[in-house]
C-alpha cells in the first residue's frame, strides 16, 4: 500500500472555518482578538508537526538504504531534511503571529517561534527503534518492516495534530474553551475519525509489512512486548503522549493530561506532586507523604506475584490478569492514602477534585470503601487504610500537625525588615520574623513568625536506617564549627563560611562580565556527594566532544539557586528528585527499563514502582537524618550569623575600626 502524507490544506479545514464563522465569547475566556491568535498559532504548529513528522519517512528508507552519515540517528536525519520547510513553516508563522496576534492570548500558544520549536519536536522515534535503524544489507525484511511502521507512526502523528487543531479551534468558536485546561479533552478527541482510521491503516501496513519480523528486533524499546496485530494500539498511545507533551510545550495544557498514556504508578506520582505544589512546603512532611504512597504502590504491586518483602502490607493473590489487577489495587491504595493526607492542606478541594478526577479517568469507583475479599480494588483498600494507620504511630505525630512541643528556639525571632539583630546564642537557630509571610508557591500563611518543622523526625520511622540506640540520631558527621573568639579570621570555619556565603551571593549578578562553560564537557562528573567535576572529555554516547554553553555565570548561580529553594509551583525538593527520575524514564536514549541496568526490560508499572520506592525510601530517610541532625545541634542560619557577626564588627585587622574578634 502506497503511503501518501495527509494534505495539510485538506486537514486544516476545520480551522479554517473558524476564522470565517462568528466566534463567541465567554466574559471568563479570551477575547475574540486573542481566540483568532491562537486559532493562527495553531494552525502553524500543525504544519510544522506535519511537515517535521513527514521528513522521518524519507529518513527511514535513506538510513534503511546507507545514504545517511553512519551513526545518524532517526530524528537528526529529519531535522536536517525538512530544515528548509520547517525554516518556511516558521518564517510564515512569524508573519501570521504578527497579523493575528496583536493581542497575545493570556492562555494557550503565545508565540510563533515556541509553537514551531514545540511541534517540529513532537516524536521521538529513539524510543521505539532505538539509536539505529536496521539497513537493508544486513535485513531486508527488518528494514522494510521498520519503514512501515514509521510511515504508520507518521500517519497517526498528522492525524493527532489535526483532530487537535480542528478540536480546538471548534471549542473556542463554541465558547467552550477559556484556559489552557480546556484544550485537554482534545487530546482525546477524533470527530473527523482521522485518528482511528490513521491507526487502522498503520496496522494494516505494519502486519503485512512485519509478519516474519519480531517485534522485539523491529521495535526493540518502546512496545517491544506488544502482540503484531496490536503494535499500533500500544503505538498509538505512544503517538498520543508525544503529542500531548508537544501540545503542553506550545499550548500550555496541563502536563498532567499527557499521564493518560503512562503507567498508574507514574500517574499517581503526578498526583502527589500536583498536591505537594498546591499545599504548604514543608520537606520533611512532603518526603515522608512520598515514601508512604510508594510503599503502598509497591505492597500492592507485589502482591500480584511481583516477588520481594512487602513493606507493611504482606498480601498474595492469584490472577489471570496481573498487571490488570496490579493497576487497580495501586489505585485504590493511592486515593485512599491521598485523599487521607492532604484532607486538611491548604487547597484540600483542589486537591481532592484532581483525585476524584484520576479514579474516574481509570475508570474506578471512588465510592467502592470494602475492604473485604480478594477484588484488586478490596485489597487496595486495604493497603491504603494500612499505611493510614501506620502514619498515625509512626513518630511524625500527624494528627497534631507534626509539631513537637518540647521544642523551643533559644534565640528570639529576627526582624528581617530591621537591621542587625540580638541573639543569645550565635551558634543556635533563630526564626525569621516577616512583614507578611508568604510561600514560594503563593500561599499567604497567618503566622508573622516562622515555627520550625521536621523537630520530631529523628522519631519518625525510617526506610532502611539502623541504630542500636533508639535516642540517637542515625547518622551523625559531627558537629558543626561554632563561632570562635580566639580564633583568626583565616583559619575560623565559621568565620569562613560567611564570608563564603557573601562571596557567593555576591556572584549572583549578571553584570559582572564572568561567563562559565556549563556544559557537559566542563561542569559535572563529579565523585560522589562532591562537586569537585570538571566534566567529561567525550559523549559517551555519540564519542564526539561536546560543544561549549558559555552563559554568565550570576544568571547560572541564580537558575540553580531558584530551583533548589523552590519558586512558585515547586513539588520541594523531594519532590524534585521524582522530577529527574521521572525524566530518566521518558528520556528515549535510555536503553530499556532494566532494574539496575541489566538484566530483561520490564514494564514502565514495574519500573516505575521500583524506582518510586528506592527514590522516595532515600528521600525520607534522608530527612529523618538531616532533620535529626538540625535538632541534635540547633545550628544557626546564614542570615542570622552574617547580621550578628557583622553587627560586631570586622575581625581582620585589629588595629582597626570596629575590630571584633568574633566579627566577620
């Protein structure tokens, strides 16, 4: 069967005609000015998705045949082909930008070059075939067989895009679309019958093309364990989340629509970052919520003939269908513990409105509480209730807020907006007294002075830490230097590291003319728990040298300093943690889901679980450690040991003015 690309002109008419048909408009959604400006971006990003989806098909046969470089990949192949079409594609989209876009929409696309940077990276082939085609030299049938599935891949690609342009643009002429979370329904959406029919036509394709082939040699990653006859059902889902996340990039939908093509363990993780965004940042509280929640998906994973110790819940069942029952008890045991958790958070509806929301996205009765019996769901339950519980005598004490009583500051609270301050203890934690105290994610708290968290956690039980003597804390490097009066100013380590703390804020303006090579083959490899890096010589992957990324280093210091002290919409840093694993797995140049790196691929449930569970296992008891510690020695805060050493005066020169030997 002869493939033949679906005219883009033909494809667009849906969008076409909102242009000429009246637009209406909602008093809480966009204007009309700004409805044609998205129609217009939209419409360009589809052309650029279909022209930078069609360049794989000739790449494929051009690779397949030895006419590219040797080594090029699949998706550097395209990107060169359709370099001079995707260069007109963004030139015209630059123009319509300028027509239509006077008003730039408050939602959804809001500008030509992030459309067509979005949409002209929407697949990634990698992660079906892996870094290299088979040629036709070695495997003629192999290589036929790949063709077609890419043409098939290509085809559901285009016929994605265009049901999504179409969608889009028929809510917005309705009225029913008035921000960028009512353009995910059309990701689903296949009024036309595009999308089915393009998916038909690549299985038709694939199945007479791959009948002698495996699966695992023509799609040796991504759908690898899926039968022939259903290879585009799974690549269909695949097809379906990189465009979803393409359509996240350019439109701004929730990235959290695209988890209906991922596992449920990844999906229930998404919900927890989701509630961990929208409630107060407290670390300890969040790593500890995140531990629970993968503890629980592991028990109920297992509990399907996963093998391992189960972490609290020891339960073994029977099944014809065990990933299929895996998912449901993972379910249930999530929404239960969530729902639980973040009932009193500061955005509990929300939050609770977003859970509600993914049981019924899988297709689960919310209201289904029995824990009796064998069904998935009754065992769920009964995970989810176990972890409840055990949350309650764990040591955290969540039922009174995770306070602690027996602890006070010995340092009366420092007035940030007066300068100076009082201590009776340098050496000691002093809390922040603010004007108005807000969090990074926008929450105003009541509260004027901070109150110190995670004071109970050396209590609260671990994951894997030991101690003979429960009083203890688990690990203790020793205390921390202490502010010296006898001491010279070079040789105090107290002394020291304030000064280093000035010297490096001080590093944080863009304005100094220094520029730093963050790449790869300058910054990073670094020994463990240091960052003595001087990164690497080679990509291991390519072999080639990498290119330098010169950039200043003040905005360097201070995108690295936003990121770990959180800004708005930040999951804490445990949360980070599930990011960059999270990351690792949707990265299409990992070789396989191999636990440990070796050994067979597994499913993205069963990596995912795993990972979850020795990822957030660190996290908490890494906070049970660091907390246990900033209880034990009450150390003093940057601010607090800078404004009081200062306050005293300089202890460089003592024939000076205001020498202080315990000043800075």
């Amino acid at each position: 069967m002869a493939y033949r690309p679906v005219p883009i002109r033909s494809g667009l008419v849906a969008a076409l005609l909102v242009l000429a048909a009246p637009l209406q408009v909602r008093a809480d959604g966009p204007s009309r000015a700004e409805q044609r400006c998205i129609v217009a971006l939209n419409r360009a990003g589809t052309k650029m998705a279909v022209a930078s989806a069609h360049a794989f098909v000739g790449c494929a046969k051009r690779i397949a045949l030895g006419r590219t470089p040797a080594g090029q990949t699949l998706t550097a192949c395209a990107a060169s082909v359709a370099g001079a079409r995707v260069a007109r594609i963004e030139s015209a989209a630059a123009r319509v930008a300028k027509r239509a876009c006077a008003t730039p929409p408050s939602f959804g696309p809001t500008s030509a070059a992030g459309v067509a940077a979005a949409f002209a990276a929407m697949l990634h082939p990698e992660a079906v075939f892996g870094p290299t085609l088979i040629s036709v030299q070695k495997d003629r049938a192999g290589a036929a067989c790949q063709v077609a599935i890419v043409k098939g891949i290509v085809r559901a690609a285009e016929a994605r895009a265009l049901e999504f342009t179409a969608c889009t643009a028929a809510g917005l002429r309705a009225g029913t679309i008035a921000s960028a979370d009512d353009f995910a329904p059309c990701l689903d959406r296949d009024a036309h019958g595009r999308v089915a029919r393009a998916l038909r036509a690549a299985q038709r394709l694939a199945s007479a093309r791959c009948r002698s082939i495996p699966i695992t040699t023509a799609c040796p990653d991504e759908c690898a364990g899926a039968p022939l006859d259903g290879l585009f059902d799974c690549l269909g889902r695949w097809v379906g989340y990189d465009f979803c996340l393409a359509a996240a990039a350019a439109d701004g939908v929730p990235k959290s629509s695209c988890q209906r093509y991922q596992s449920v363990a990844r999906q229930w993780d998404e919900e927890i970052l989701e509630a961990i965004r929208h409630d107060t940042p407290r670390p300890t509280v969040h790593a500890r919520n995140l531990f629970h929640l993968s503890a629980a998906m592991w028990d109920a994973w297992r509990a399907y003939g996963g093998g391992g110790k189960a972490f609290l819940t020891d339960e073994s069942h029977a099944s014809s269908d065990p990933e299929g029952d895996r998912a449901t008890a993972i379910s249930f045991a999530a929404y239960r513990l969530l729902s639980q958790r973040y009932a009193l958070s500061v955005n509990a509806a929300s939050t609770q409105a977003h859970l509600d929301s993914r049981m019924a996205t899988l297709g689960y009765d919310k209201n289904f509480t029995s824990i009796e019996g064998d069904m998935p769901a009754a065992v769920g339950n009964r995970i989810g209730n176990a972890m409840i519980a055990f949350g309650g005598n764990d040591g955290a004490n969540e039922d009174g807020n995770y306070a602690d009583a027996s602890y006070a500051p010995v340092n009366d609270p420092l007035v940030v907006k007066d300068p100076g301050t009082v201590m009776n203890d340098p050496n000691r934690w002093q809390p922040l007294a603010l004007a108005i105290t807000i969090t990074q994610n926008g929450i105003t708290l009541p509260d004027k002075v901070q109150s110190a968290i995670g004071m109970r956690w050396n209590s609260v039980t671990p994951f894997a830490l030991t101690r003979s003597d429960p009083s203890a804390v688990y690990i203790d490097p020793g205390p921390p230097p202490t502010l010296s009066t006898t001491l010279p100013c070079e040789t105090d380590p107290f002394k020291q590291a304030a000064v280093r703390v000035i010297e490096l804020s001080s590093e944080l303006t863009p304005d100094d003319g220094v520029t730093l090579d963050i790449s790869p083959g300058a910054y990073g490899n670094n020994s463990l728990g240091m960052n003595d890096g001087t990164g690497r010589s080679l990509n291991p992957i390519t072999g080639q040298p990498y290119a330098p990324e010169v950039v200043k280093r003040g905005d360097f210091g201070r995108v690295l300093a936003e990121f770990w002290a959180d800004g708005p919409n930040s999951e804490t840093p445990p949360g980070h943690w599930n990011v960059i694993a999270n990351a690792v797995g949707d990265n299409p140049a990992l070789d396989g889901k191999r636990i440990g790196g070796t050994g067979p691929v597994v499913s993205d449930l069963e990596w995912d679980v795993k990972v979850y569970l020795a990822v957030n296992g660190a996290m908490h008891d890494a906070a049970v450690v660091a907390w246990g510690l900033k209880r034990k020695y009450d150390s003093v805060r940057p601010i607090s040991m800078i404004r009081y050493m200062g306050g005293l005066g300089q202890c460089t020169d003592p024939s000076g003015t205001s020498y202080n030997p315990a000043g800075l």
